[in-house]
C-alpha cells in the first residue's frame, strides 16, 4: 500500500501542485469537473473535504506498516449525512463528486477524531492539583471537587466547558466519569447531546470510603443508574457506562448490583479504576480478602466482559493479564496521570503482546491526568515506554488515540477511521502551526510528503504539539471547533 500510495503521489503532485501549495489556509470551493458535471450526483445533504489524510486500518503492534497505515497525501472525503460516502485519491474520485461543495484542508494533515478511553468531567477544575499520590489526591482534592456537582446549573456549566476543551483538542468521543450525583449525568448528556458528540458516561457508583456527602448506596446507585441507561442510553450518539468508582469505594453489595444492570442490559459499558497505584492494590486486598487479586474483585461482580473497561492496570499480574485478554477486557493507558500522580508505568508492551493481548485505548485522565490533549498523552505514553526499553512509533501512537480507541471502546464499526459508512468525526492538524514545528519539520507539507516523513513530522505534532496544532474539528462532518474562531 505505501508504494502504491507514495507513487500516486509522485503522480500528483506535478499536475495538482497549485492545490498542494502553501499558504495553509482552508477554503470552502465547489469543485466542478467538466467532464463529468453531466452524470455526477449532487445533493444538499453531501459535501467533501480534500487534504492529506492519515488513518489506520489495522492495529500496527500485530501487522505491518504497509498493512496497518493509510496515507492519502492529496485525498477527498465525501460525506453524505455525516457518514463517509466516498474516500481515496482525489485525482481518482473527484470526478464523481462534481458540484458537491468542497472545504479545501490542502497542506493540513487529517486524521480521525481522537478518542480518550477515560476521563472524570467534574475535576476539569482541579487539573494540576499540587503534591499527593492517588488515595491523598483523592481525599484531599478530588472529593470535595465534586460535591459540587449535586447542583445541575454547575455540572451543566462545568461539562459545557469541558466538552469544549475535548473538541479544541481534537478530541471528538471520550469514556467519562461523571459524579455521584445522577443530575451531573443528566447534565453532561445534554451537552454532549446539543454538540452531536457520540460520549459515553455514567454515574459513579460510591458507597463507601468517601466522605458522607458523596456517598450513595448499593440500592440508590441501582436505581439511579437503571433510570439514566433507559433516558441516556443509545439516545442519539449517547451510550451508557455503568461506573463504579473502584473497588475501594464499593461494598461487594454494590458491585453485584453493577453486575445485575450489565446483566439486564448487556449492551451497555462497564468503566471503573483497576490496579492503579501500590497502596491502592494493598487496600483492595485488605477490604476483600478473599480475592485472589484486584481484577477478581471485579470479576466475582460479573463486571469483566467485553465492555469492560479498566483505567491503569499498572500492577497487573500474569494471571490478571490473561484473564483480561481472555475476557476481552480494554484497558486504558493514561500516562499523564500516571507520572503526575507517580503511580507507575504502564506495561504496553505486555498488553499488546500477541501471548496475551489486551485492548488498550489513550485515556488523559484529567484531573489526574494533566492534559486534554491526545498528542500530549502519546508524547508521555512514548516516554513511560523509553522507561521501560520499549518503543512507542508515531503510527502505533496514532492507532492507540484512533482505531485502537474505537476497538477498546468496541465501536471501530462506527469510528476510528474514514471507512465507508463510518461517522465522520475528524481533526484537521497542522504540521507547521507554530515557530518551533515550522522549523522541525522544515515546512514541508504533508501533501508532498512519503509516509516515512509524514512518521515524522507526525511524531515531531506527538511530542510538541497540543491545541495549538488543532487547526479544526468536525463533528459528524459539521464544523465544531476552528482555531481561526
Ligand atoms: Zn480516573
């Protein structure tokens, strides 16, 4: 695929160079080939969007390169009602498309929408908080951050501007934990929903070890939760998580009844915390003796499926890695949080091993985590692997914020790439977007670049770019985010 693509390019760029040339700005053009003008299609409903796109296709950790990665350096993706209708080389599938209106990204590099497999909306504001490690961060900061959110007006506020800040940073789908309270659910759904964005969330269920006014209990989180899966659940783009916060904070009580709504509704998710720090897998052992280990707590609940997905898993055993793989369980690699919290290094290379495989999704984390952004969490998760001898290659990155997401999140027949029929979320990046960038990746467009240099200028956004590199977001096609405002 890379010969071929790189040779189409070759192609190209001789006869389209006016199109690939700088300066990067983007333009809404109707396009119109007079050859074809008389049979093309045309409808209100369809528009295309031509730039350099980037995708997966395969999971790189387990196939090649060539197998795994798609680069279109000057491509056209057609859209009919939000859905992908059409994708490939420009040269090759413009001429069908003629009258259909044109947003023109040319010198911008385009993946699929990031998505982050875990994060809490209401510590938005408690983001880089000073000094403690998990159980004392907790404790200290993020429970009385989230009493606040038993008031709707507040909850609506905070998720208005999270959501915000999720698709300026390119994110476009995210796992979330909201509170304990059911309104900070109802909130967060709302927004998520006037914005299109397809969210997963859920209420935390906590009814123990946690301070009085944060607590639920076993039977109110059951009720409350049943009642937000039958109003939240597959509403629009919307999906349900049932979310306990971690075993330290639920009663086996609980976690049964976690259990049972899975059990009554086995399409919806599962998302808690799992092995995430030294103290916290000691405390687990004390509260439930009789566990063999942490994910058996879980598992003894019934909450290990397929949906399943566990934040962290740093200190997993070799028996909980296998159960988990067995089980086609996700884990979600947060490593911002992870070093900010100095709870440990994550074992990718373990989890993508082809012994015991695990589905492993980019999670940010915040507040734990300190950064929105999924390039910034790559450049920390390509870091935690150099700590471990491992390496971590810009398209591996790429398939963990993309296609790997959509996998953990068991949604990749919806998203994670610009297949046919696929939702067309996507963030325009630009390779060139500040001083620094210009300078490292010697201005050079993506349109008129290989696949090994789009490795690295790609790598070069990983580690050096956030926000700032987000030229755009769409959302289901629309426009949702523009950093020219
Ligand atoms: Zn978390």
């Amino acid at each position: 695929m890379f010969r071929k693509l790189t040779r189409r390019f070759f192609f190209k760029s001789t006869l389209a160079i006016s199109a690939l040339a700088p300066p990067l700005t983007s333009t809404t053009q109707t396009y119109k080939s007079p050859a074809m003008a008389k049979t093309s299609p045309s409808s209100e409903s369809i528009k295309a969007f031509r730039g350099s796109f980037l995708d997966c296709v395969a999971d790189p950790f387990y196939v090649s390169q060539a197998e795994s990665i798609r680069f279109i350096p000057d491509g056209l993706l057609v859209l009919k009602d939000g859905k992908v209708e059409a994708f490939g080389d420009f040269s090759t599938i413009s001429g069908k498309y003629s009258g259909v209106p044109i947003t023109d990204y040319s010198g911008f590099l385009i993946t699929p929408g990031f998505i982050d497999t875990h994060i809490h909306y209401p510590q938005t504001e408690m983001i880089a908080a000073y000094g403690e490690q998990l159980l004392d961060w907790l404790n200290k900061y993020t429970f009385p951050t989230e009493r606040q959110f038993q008031d709707k007006s507040y909850a609506q506020r905070i998720a208005s501007f999270f959501l915000d800040e999720l698709v300026k940073n390119g994110t476009t789908t995210a796992l979330v934990f909201a509170a304990v309270f059911p309104e900070s659910v109802d909130a967060f759904f709302e927004e998520a929903e006037r914005r299109n964005l397809r969210m997963i969330a859920g209420k935390v269920m906590m009814n123990r070890n946690a301070p009085e006014y944060l607590l639920d209990t076993a039977k109110s989180s059951y009720e409350d939760s049943k009642r937000l899966i039958k109003k939240w659940h597959k509403k629009g783009r919307l999906l349900y998580a049932v979310t306990p916060r971690f075993a330290i904070t639920s009663t086996d009580e609980q976690l049964q009844l976690a259990g049972k709504l899975l059990q009554e509704f086995p399409d919806v998710y599962m998302h808690t915390h799992l092995s995430e720090n030294k103290d916290e897998v000691a405390f687990v052992k004390k509260l439930f003796p009789d566990s063999q280990d942490y994910l058996a707590v879980y598992e003894k609940a019934g909450l290990a499926g397929s949906r399943s997905i566990f934040a962290h898993g740093i200190y997993l055993s070799d028996s909980e890695f296998e159960r988990l793989s067995k089980a086609n369980c996700a884990c979600a690699f947060c490593p911002t949080s992870n070093l900010f919290l100095g709870s440990g290094l994550f074992n990718l290379a373990k989890a993508k091993s082809t012994t015991t495989p695990v589905k492993v999704g980019l999670g940010t984390d915040v507040g734990g985590g300190t950064s929105f952004s999924l390039l910034q969490t790559a450049n920390e998760a390509y870091k935690v692997a150099q700590l471990q001898r491992q390496k971590l290659s810009s398209f591996k990155a790429l398939f963990l914020a993309t296609l790997g997401g959509a996998k953990a999140l068991s949604l990749e027949d919806k998203i994670g790439n610009f297949d046919v029929g696929k939702e067309a979320d996507f963030v325009v990046l630009n390779p060139l977007a500040t001083p620094l960038l210009k300078l490292r990746n010697k201005e050079l467009s993506p349109a008129k670049s290989t696949l090994e240099q789009v490795s690295d200028q790609l790598f070069a956004l990983f580690i050096l770019g956030d926000s700032q590199v987000v030229h755009a977001t769409h959302v289901m096609g629309t426009l949702a985010y523009t950093k020219n405002g």
